[in-house]
C-alpha cells in the first residue's frame, strides 16, 4: 500500500517535471560513481590510496568530455572501517543517489556486506582487491587477482630459489586462510613442504614466541600472508632479532598498504613479491599514467598500490563498457562487460573473463629493494584459474555465492 | 636449556612492555580518577614524534627518551588545561571526553602525518642464545621499564613533588593548606603520566608500527592492568604486569598469541573476583 | 497526582511521535531513509538496555556489547542450521541472558562494583571479539553455519513471521518491527520502572547500604535489572543480524562497546528517551559525515572531511558544555523557563 | 522464659591490629528501650554495625531470639526485623520525600497499604509539606527525620539510633523525645547519644561502651554518679 503511494506520488513529480522541462533534461544528468572505501579507522591505509585514484580516473574521463557525452561523478562514502556503515551506504548508494555502478569494498567481510545489498537493489558492482577468489555473481566484478594468478607463480619461484621448506604465517581471516592452502597445495606439488602455518588475528602486535618457533623450524624460507597496520610489527621484530638476513620472506600481501615505504630497507630488502602492478612496470600505457597522476597528486605520491591500481583498471573497464553498450543501464553494461571487454590498462592487458567475471592479467614477481620493487619475471595473462574451476556464470547466470575452492 | 633462557626473555619482555604501557596511565587513573580513554592515542603519539623527530635529524635515542615524552607530557599538559581541568570529580564525563580526544587525535594525526608513514627500526641488532636469535632492543626495553618504574617511585617516595601529589590526591583541601595550589598538581600529575606514556610509545616505536589507529590495541590491555594493579601506582602495574605478561607469553608460547589474549584477559576476571580492590587493595597495601 | 500525570504525559508524547515515525517515515521517504531509520531504531534498543541497566541500575556495564553480539551469533547461527526463524529469535534473547546471569553472579555475588565491575565487562567482551575473531578456519562452525572469524557470517537467513517458514520479514517489515520494538520496549521499561521492582532498584542506585538495611538484597536486583538489559541487548542483536544479513567480531569490540556508553551519556543517564536521543543523533551524525566524504585527501579537505576528527571534537565540545546530556539539559531549560512545571517535570 | 530480643556472647570485633569492640555480652529484652554512651572510638558503632551485618564479628555472636545472625546480611537482618538510623543520615538524596518512605513501606507492604502507611509516616513525623521535595535539598535536621521516617516505615521490631539529637534544635530534640517514647511502646529500641539531658528525658537503661568493651551497666541516673564512668567519659566532657 505504502510502496504503491510512494512511488505514484514519484512517478507524479517525475511526470510534472518533465511535462515543465522537457525528458530530455534528465539524460544530460550526470552518471554517477558510488565509491565506498574506508578512508579512516584502521583500513584507511588501503582506503585512500585506492579513492585518490578512482578519483583521478573521473577527473580524467570529464576532462576526455565524460561518458557518453555525460559527467561522471563520484559520490564518495567514507566507510570508517565499520561495517554497518558499508551496508547503509550501500544501500544510500544504490537507493538514494542511484548510482550506475558502485566501486568499493576492501575486505572480504566488507564485499559480503555490500554484495547482497546490492544484488537486492540492482546496482551494478566493481570489487577491485585481490582476494582469496571464489565469488561468483553476475551483478559483480573483481578486478583483483586470486591465489591462481599469483601464489602458483610465487611459490615454485621462491622454493627454486630458496630451498623447498615454508613456514607460512597469515592473517587469521578469509583471505589469510585461504591463500595459505594455496601455498601448502602449491609447495607439496613442486616436491616441497611446509613446515607449519600460523595464524594471527588482524590486531596482533607481538611476535616474539612466533619469531622463535620459526627459528626451530629452520625453514628455508618464510611466507608472509600478514594484513594491516598491526602485522608491519612482524617484519620490525623479525628485523631485529637478525631474521632478515639469515632466512628470506615471499608474500602475496607486502606492499599493498605500502609496508616496503615504513619499513627501513635493510628490514625487508630481498623480499619477494607477486602482484598485477608495480610502479616500475615497463610499458606506454604505465608511463603516461604516472607522468599524469604524479602532475595531479605530486610527485612525492609515495607509491601507487595495487589495490589502487586495480581501482583505475576497474573503473576502465567499467568506462569502456558504458561506451560499448551505449548506456550506463546496468544490464547493458554487464552485457557489454561479458563480451570479454579489454583494455591496455598501466598494468599491461586487462580482460574481463566471462564466465568468472574476474578479469586476465598479468602479473610479475619483484622484489623489495630500497622502498621499492625489483621486477625480476613477468607472467603475461594469467587467467583466474580458482574460481573458474567452480564459477560459470555463461552457464549459470543465476549463480550468486562465494564459493570455496577445494583441492 | 636455551629455550628457557629465549623464554624467560620473552615473559621478561611482555611484563615490561605491559609495564611501561600502563605506568603513565596508572598515574593519571590511580592520582586523578580520570579514566583517559585516548590513552592509547597518547602512546601513538609518542611513536609519532620520535619518528619525526628522528626524521629531522635527531639522534634515534633522543628521540625516543627525550623528544617523545617532552612533546606527549606537553600534549598532556594542554589536554588537562583545556579539557579535563573542567570535569575533575566527573569521572564518567572524563571517559567521553577522552573518548571524543581519542577519536579527534586519531582523525588530526592521519591528517598531518597521512597514514603511511616511515617507521624507526630497531637499533642495537640481535644476539644469539644457542640455535636462536634475539633483538637486543628487546633487553633495552626490559631495562627501560625497570628505570622507568623505579624512578616514579622514587619520586613519589622521596622528592617534594611526589609528597605533595600524594596528598594532593588524597585531599585537595590538605595541599592547598600546604600552601600548594591543588589545580597545579593535577596540572603537572597529568602531564607526568601523558609523558610517561609518550616515552613508552617512543620506546616502543621500532616494536611494534607506529599509525593512527595503533591506540586501540593498547589501551583496554593498559586499563585492565591498572585496574587489576589497585591502588598503589608502582606496585600495582609491577604486579599486575607480571601476572597479566607471564600469562600472556607464556599461553602465547604454548598456544596462539589469541589464546594468549584470551588467558591475559581470563586472568584479569580471575583476579578482580579474588581481589575486587586489585592486587594492592589486599597485598601491599601500604606501597606506592 | 501530579507527578503520575505528566509522566504519563511524557509517554503519550514520546508514543505519538514514536507512531508518527512508524506511520509517516515510509510514506514521506525513499526506502533508503527507511532502511537507515531501521538501524537507528534497532541500535535504540540497544541504547535502551545500558539506559536501564546504567541510568537506572547504577551498574556500568563497559561490555554491553557482549551481550548484543551474543544475540546476532546467537541468531544467526540457530537460523542458519534450523532455517525456521521462532526458536532463534527466542534463542536470541535467551543466550544472552543467561549469559548476563551466569557473569551477573559472578559480578555481583562477589562483590565487584564500579569501576571494577566496568573492567570485568570490558574484558569479558574483549574475550568473546578474540575468540570469535579467530574463528576464520573451516574447522570452527556450530551446525551447518560457519563462524568465519574476522569476515564474519553474512548471508543470515531474515526472521519470518513466527512458524511460517516462507512468510519473510521484507526490508520495510523490517522498519515496523524495528520502530514496534523500540516503542515496546520503551513503554515495558516505563512500566517496569514504575513498578515497585522499578523503584527499588531506583533506591539501590541511590543509596544501596540504605536498600540493603530495609532489608531489600541489592545482588538479587542487579543480577535481575542486568539479566533484563542483556536480554534486550540480545533481542536487539537479532534484530541488527536481521538488518544487514549479516554479523561479525567488531560487534564485541572496544569500539562498539563504548559507543553504547556514549548514547547514553550523551542522551542523558536516568532518562530513557535521553538514549534513544543519543544513539539516533550519534548514528546519524556518524554517517551523515562519511556520506559526504570529500573525495579531496589533502589540505582543508583532508580536515574538514575527517569524520574522526570532527566527531572527536563534537564528543568534546558537548561534554564541556552539555554535561548533563541532552535531555536533562532540555528538562532544565524547560524548568527554568516555566518555573512552577519543574517540580511536576521530576 | 522465651529467648531475649537481643543477645550478644563474646561478640569482638578486629581491624588489622585494632581491637575496636571486644568481649561484649549483651541482652536486651523485648519492647526494652537502652541508650549507649561512650567516648568517641568505644565501639558503639562497629557495635550497631554488627547488630545489623554490616560488619561480622571476628569472635562470639550475635542472636536474634536465639537465632544466631553473626554471619546473616544485612538485608536478612532487616527482614527479621532490625530497623537502624545511622550516623550520618543514609537516605536517597536524589528521590522525594514520598518516594523513599514508599521504597521502605513497600518492603513489608502491598498495595494500597504502601500508601496508607507513607501518608501516616509523614504525619508521624512532621514531614507531609515536604512530601515532594527532593531528599537531598533538604537541611540536615530534616534529613534526619527523613531517615527516621524511613526506619519506621518498615515496621521493625528493634530500631537502632545512633546519634539521632545530633544537629537537631532543642524543638526538635523535644519532638524527638516524644517520638522515641511512641516508638517503645510497641518495639524495643538501643539508642547511641552523647547528649545526656535527652538520655535522661527518655529514662531508661544505660550501657556504658569503653575502648570496645562494655564499662558498665545500669540505671541512668546511677550512670551519672558512677565515678568511674565520670572518669572515663563524663570527666572528659565536662572538662572538654
């Protein structure tokens, strides 16, 4: 009853508005761009980085003239690390300001929050974070790279050159748990072993006892799956207790809140990586990128991440779709977005795969070097391989859960 | 053998670091009945400025002893001018307005300093004890919070300053009789604890990271300790310290650093329900 | 009388404009407005149950929180492997409260009180958030539903009408029952409180050797007013579950926990509708200033759009000048403006 | 013969290394009416407070018609029918004058009984125009009877006074004299005070409390010419 009311008292003013200044007036609007990012509370060391970006990438388009002939704009919601306030901006996102697409999210809990919300209220969504794989529903987009893409890049590599023993310590959530598996899976079907894997809690700060279990163990080298601004404490208390030099670290999560800028070089040197993008990657595309984001933010911008790259590739990709398709209708942009769309993003070669609706890329092992990162071997188009062995959303476009992956 | 001596270490070091966190706190909580709950961003901020004061050049130990306290007890010193001055006797006002300081520090910290910012490493390197290897920091830590607490309580003990804060605390009619005006001790009292807690977030600077929101992972352990500790400032946090520490490294050891939370925070309830004064309330009672 | 009177004057009005919001707020807004108004409610009953238990109890519960938390889990867990959402939601209510009765005893038949009682609480949810929190491993699940530790639950099943399994709650049942909770418990918390078990725990909070030496046993009625405020702590986890699908270990957190002290301090203790008031504007000023996040992160903009910060000195800024909190101050501002009301008002 | 109201063996009580009460027997008869007297720091109060449970002995016991209480609380206390106003007067300083009648009438009451006992109470004792203040806003002297009020409002068997002329204006000493007599027609009551004219006004018994141990025991006005008595206590006053 009151549904009904509402939306004939809507439909009224609409009817009034247009009949006074002509429909066309509301197809010049602006396109709007929900982003829902922490930018404070304890997750804003990744929050900000990836705004700042998606930022730059709307300036960048209005300055191209829009989309569509249209503005874009952002409406941006500061999430302060709160996840009642994910689901309540969802929901203003999607019901209030009725944006086109929502680009957000930085933990897995904050996607699960914000997935549902928007499924229900049909807003298009952009998850631009590497995670631990496995989502699969058609109203979504990850642009970030799973354990397939990197950890079974990594793992061989290191344990090449390194030796075959792995100790993992990991943050104690989805992703930590995850990635982990990824690592023993990986490291036994290369002939190696892991020794033990540790779990912490995102708020942990002292390491002394883990420090020391690891030195009994005597790997021969230590896989780090640690997250946030309390775990930088492992690699300070591993640093001094002389670890740095004796045993060497991978991981597949240093660096995405800048961790090799707030650490000393001698604390994490040497140190190998696996991520989509690097500063240092070698290709047109990247080079202009900087030149241009660097004009915009200053050129001591201590260093674009690749949650915050995944970020601009992610609002591309959307852009592109929107120009296909000819509409920011969501169901015209996911149509546009499952042919396969692709760009030539900072990163390399982009491409939405779509049956996992999870994006090809490439990706590079490096390793940390005086604030920065050493690229050492790059692996082009790396497709996402976990979650395509459960997610088909061609066959299945009804499909909406996070699988988990068994192996 | 060895693996006694790492571990003996270890509990040394948690009760130290426990210690050093919660003695600023104790003051201002056992002296004042000010519950701070921006404690922890207090601690933060100590980081803070011996990593900038670091960054400028300044000698790292410097930093840490020196410029850390000075600028966090002076911080304290205009918190205490500007707001808690008004809500003495409030003691459940203070916890909003501390609360409110705490969030508003956090928000002018990420502002000025951004949130990623370079961190001091541990200096001193490491030594081994059989097949292991320990930071030296960790015993500098140790010593740290040995001078630490041994000087509050000799000032309290021996010095002019320290009578007159006793009574002051006790009576504010009795120091102003002293000829002391009661508003000054509080002044200093606050100031002394927020610059204790400065020198502990120096020290603990190259530990554990240094970032805005670093506070909430100190300060319900810092508040648990001093409440568990009672009301002698010294031997209180000593005590409970090393209870609250050894169970805490010790469950650590044996289990997860979760399970040693968790035995940390079961050891607390245990002991309040024994004790409900705390420690000193029934042992100790008349230390400092 | 007088006194009756005007209070129940004061229900009328707080029912009516309770009714008003019930009716009007899904006529006049966008369901988003709806949805928001929802979670205020159910975080007012949350507000409500340390207004009792504070305001009118004299007890400082720092950990209210558990309480709230153990409800959601408590739901979400029960309606995740029974499907059926009656036994859950009672469940809901019941956990946490004998919860509340077992840590109730413990609390008050050993004689902990005040700030002490604050740090037992504190420390009793700070376990639940570790726990819970390191529950992230596939070995921790309860039944067919998994704790999933720091990521939470989400996905929770949404109550449906009691034993009609595919009769569900929609989002705007979830308004009405969000906004018929609060009024209830607002208007069972006005009765309990004037009744004589209302009165007497009234005493203790004032004078509790005085109570004891009339022969009234304070434990029984803290363990009693605790019990109740647990419950309703409980119910409105099940409902917060309810609202968002969805629940995780930063319900248990420091964070929340002071936050439901900070309603009720800034609402206004001894009063119910003052943590009503609290929590809304609190909620609402919190995401008033994260909707309008500049997208700018340095310079003014970087200050200005600082939710922290700005609610940081908000907090302060009203303690200085507002001590009392909100309602309190009004009542005196009214008081003092009809002078001969302000006996009648108390 | 039935079991004295009242009846102390042995009762001591020790703080750490004081002996503030020791080795006190006691008896007090029903509807008796006893007054204590003593220096400050005899003991009268830990005595009261081990009447009433606040306080447990350390050694011997305390009955209530032969039912041992030594270890009771306070509140069983009170519900077997011990009534105590206390020193400084223990009120609810933030509720009405009605209000904290009612809260003690409603401990042994029901219904409309609750209201009928507070209305005659504030007649009792004076207060029906203040029924509506607040407690705490009231002056010292009628906080006092505001406590008294309280007392009686439970209907006890044996009320404990401790000090009650203390801070009062001869008129209401007066009216206090008149109303202890009320009461001891149907209870008994222990009267601690330092004021000997209103002993003597209520003519009764006296029990002489000297550093914790009873000094003596007897008649009022053989009190007043016990030299010892004089010494310890009397001397004192009249030469303070």
């Amino acid at each position: 009853m009151s549904v009904s009311r509402r939306h004939f008292l809507q439909t009224a003013a609409a009817t009034a508005g247009a009949a006074a200044f002509g429909a066309p007036a509301f197809a010049e609007d602006a396109i709007l761009v929900g982003s829902l990012h922490d930018l404070s509370g304890g997750l804003d060391i990744y929050g900000k980085p990836m705004v700042d970006v998606l930022t730059f990438a709307i300036e960048e388009a209005n300055a191209g003239g829009g989309l569509l002939g249209r503005q874009v704009k952002l409406i941006n919601y500061d999430t302060q690390s709160n996840m009642q306030l994910y689901t309540q901006f969802a929901q203003q996102a999607a019901l209030k300001d009725k944006v086109a697409v929502v680009h957000g999210g930085i933990t897995s809990a904050s996607r699960e929050v914000i997935r549902p919300v928007l499924d229900k209220f049909k807003t298009l969504y952009f998850y631009n974070t590497q995670y631990e794989g496995g989502v699969c529903d058609r109203n979504q987009f990850d642009t970030g790279v799973t354990p397939a893409q990197t950890v079974e890049k990594l793992v061989p590599y290191a344990m090449k050159k390194w030796g075959k023993k792995v100790y993992v310590v990991a943050a104690d959530y989805n992703y930590g748990q995850i990635t982990s598996q990824w690592v023993k899976k990986y490291a036994t079907e290369n002939g190696g072993e892991v020794a033990a894997i540790d779990f912490f809690p995102l708020d942990v700060t002292n390491f002394a006892s883990t420090i020391s279990k690891i030195q009994a163990a005597k790997p021969d080298f230590v896989w780090s799956a640690l997250v946030g601004g309390a775990h930088i404490s492992f690699y300070r208390q591993w640093a001094a207790a002389g670890m740095a030099k004796s045993i060497p670290m991978a991981s597949t999560t240093f660096g995405v809140g800048n961790e090799q800028i707030v650490l000393n070089p001698d604390e994490c040197n040497g140190m190998l990586v696996c991520y989509n993008y690097f500063q240092g990657v070698k290709n047109p595309a990247n080079t202009a990128f900087l030149e241009r984001f660097h004009k915009r933010f200053g050129a001591d911008y201590p260093n674009v991440t690749e949650l915050a790259m995944g970020t601009y590739q992610g609002f591309q990709l959307w852009a592109d779709a929107v120009k296909k398709a000819g509409s920011a209708d969501r169901l015209k942009v996911i149509d546009a977005l499952e042919t396969g769309i692709s760009i030539d993003a900072p990163s390399g070669k982009v491409t939405i795969d779509p049956p996992t609706h999870h994006c090809i890329l490439d990706v590079h092992i490096a390793e940390v070097k005086d604030r920065k990162f050493d690229l050492l071997e790059d692996f082009p188009q790396q497709k996402p391989a976990d979650t395509a062995a459960v997610c088909d959303l061609k066959k299945n476009p009804n499909d909406n859960q996070q699988y988990i992956i068994k192996f | 053998m060895d693996l006694v001596a790492l571990l003996a270490i270890q509990v040394l070091y948690a009760i130290a670091s426990l210690a050093l966190i919660s003695v600023g706190l104790a003051i201002i909580f056992g002296m004042m009945k000010v519950i701070n709950l921006a404690h922890g961003e207090f601690l933060m901020l100590g980081g803070y400025a011996a990593i900038e004061a670091n960054r400028y050049g300044i000698n790292i130990w410097i930093a840490m002893l020196v410029v850390a306290p000075l600028v966090v007890g002076a911080i304290g010193a205009i918190v205490e001018r500007t707001i808690i001055r008004w809500l003495y006797g409030r003691m459940i006002d203070t916890m909003l307005a501390t609360w409110g300081l705490s969030l508003f520090l956090v928000g002018l910290t990420t502002a000025v300093f951004g949130n990623t910012t370079v961190g001091l490493s541990a200096p001193l390197g490491s030594f081994e004890i059989g097949s292991y290897r320990v930071s030296a920091y960790t015993l500098f830590v140790i010593a740290v919070a040995f001078v630490t607490l041994g000087g509050v309580l000799a000032m309290l003990r021996f010095t002019r300053l320290g009578l007159v804060a006793r009574g002051a605390m006790q009576n504010a009619n009795m120091a102003a009789a002293l000829g002391v005006n009661p508003n000054r001790v509080y002044s200093v009292t606050f100031a002394a604890g927020a610059a204790l807690t400065g020198l502990a977030g120096g020290v603990l600077a190259p530990v554990s990271g240094v970032f805005p929101t670093i506070g909430v992972a100190y300060v319900a352990k810092s508040f648990i300790t001093v409440i568990g500790g009672g009301a002698a400032i010294v031997t209180g946090t000593a005590t409970a310290s090393a209870l609250f520490g050894a169970v805490n490294q010790l469950a650590t050891y044996a289990t997860t650093p979760v399970f040693g939370e968790v035995a940390l925070l079961a050891a607390a309830i245990v002991l309040i329900r024994l004790l409900p004064q705390g420690i000193t309330g029934r042992f100790f009672r008349r230390s400092l | 009388m007088t006194a009756r009177a005007s209070s129940l004057a004061g229900i009328a009005v707080v029912l009516a404009i309770g009714l008003a919001v019930l009716v009007l707020t899904p006529r006049l807004f966008e369901l988003d407005v709806v949805l928001n108004v929802t979670v205020y409610m159910i975080m007012a009953v949350l507000a409500l149950s340390l207004g009792l238990i504070w305001g009118f109890g004299g007890i400082l519960c720092f950990g209210q929180s558990a309480f709230f938390g153990l409800g959601a889990y408590t739901y979400a867990i029960a309606v995740m492997n029974m499907g059926e959402s009656t036994l859950p939601l009672v469940l809901s209510v019941v956990v946490p409260a004998v919860f509340a009765a077992l840590l109730g005893y413990f609390i008050f038949y050993g004689r902990i009180s005040d700030v002490y009682l604050g740090v037992i609480t504190l420390t009793v949810t700070l376990i639940l958030f570790n726990s819970v929190n390191s529950t992230a491993g596939p070995e921790f699940h309860i039944g067919s539903a998994r704790l999933g530790g720091f990521n939470g639950i989400p996905g929770i099943p949404a109550l449906n009408v009691p034993f009609f399994k595919d009769w569900q709650v929609d989002l705007e049942g979830m308004f009405y029952l969000a906004t018929a909770s609060l009024l209830l418990v607002y208007v069972a918390l006005r009765a309990l409180l004037a009744s004589r078990f209302g009165r007497v725990i009234v005493a203790i909070r004032e004078n509790e050797g005085r109570a004891q030496l009339l022969g009234y046993d304070p434990r029984v009625y803290k363990l009693a007013t605790f019990v109740i405020g647990a419950a309703i702590a409980g119910y409105a986890g099940c409902l917060f579950a309810n609202w968002g699908n969805f629940v995780s270990p930063t319900i248990f957190g420091l964070a929340q926990s002071a936050q439901i002290i900070i309603w009720v301090i800034v609402g206004g203790r001894g009063t119910l509708v003052g943590p009503i008031v609290g929590c809304i504007g609190i909620q609402w000023l919190t995401a008033a200033l994260g909707a309008n996040a500049p997208s700018e992160t340095a310079g003014w903009a970087a200050l200005v759009g600082n939710v922290p910060l700005i609610l940081g000195a908000i907090l302060i800024g009203f303690v200085l000048l507002v001590p009392k909190g909100i309602l309190p101050t009004l009542g005196d501002l009214a008081a003092q403006l009809t002078p001969r009301r302000a006996k009648a008002a108390r | 013969m039935s079991a004295p109201l009242i009846e102390t063996r042995g009762l001591g009580m020790r703080f750490g290394g004081v002996q503030a009460v020791r080795d006190v027997d006691f008896v007090l008869a029903e509807r008796e009416l006893r007054c204590l007297i003593g220096p400050n720091g005899a003991g009268k109060s830990t005595f009261f407070k081990m009447l009433t449970g606040q306080l447990h002995p350390t050694s011997g016991t305390v009955s209530l018609r032969g039912r041992d209480i030594s270890r009771a609380e306070p509140h069983e206390i009170a519900r077997l029918g011990v009534g105590i106003k206390t020193q400084v007067p223990s009120v609810f300083d933030g509720l009405t004058v009605r209000e904290n009648l009612w809260i003690a009438a409603a401990r042994t009451n029901r219904g409309a009984r609750i209201r009928s006992v507070v209305d005659a109470m504030l007649e009792q004792v004076g207060l029906a125009p203040v029924a509506s203040a607040i407690v705490g806003q009231l002056a010292h002297g009628q906080r006092q009877w505001v406590e008294l009020g309280v007392v009686l409002s439970t209907d006890p068997e044996l009320v404990l006074l401790d000090e009650p002329a203390a801070g009062m204006t001869d008129r209401e000493v007066a009216r206090t004299v008149e109303l202890v007599r009320e009461i001891n027609k149907t209870k008994a009551l222990i009267v601690v005070e330092h004021d000997i004219q209103f002993i003597r006004k209520i003519a009764s018994k006296v029990t002489v409390f000297n550093q914790g141990a009873v000094l003596v025991e007897d008649d009022v006005e053989a009190i007043l010419h016990n030299p010892t008595v004089r010494d310890v206590y009397l001397g004192k006053k009249v030469a303070a």
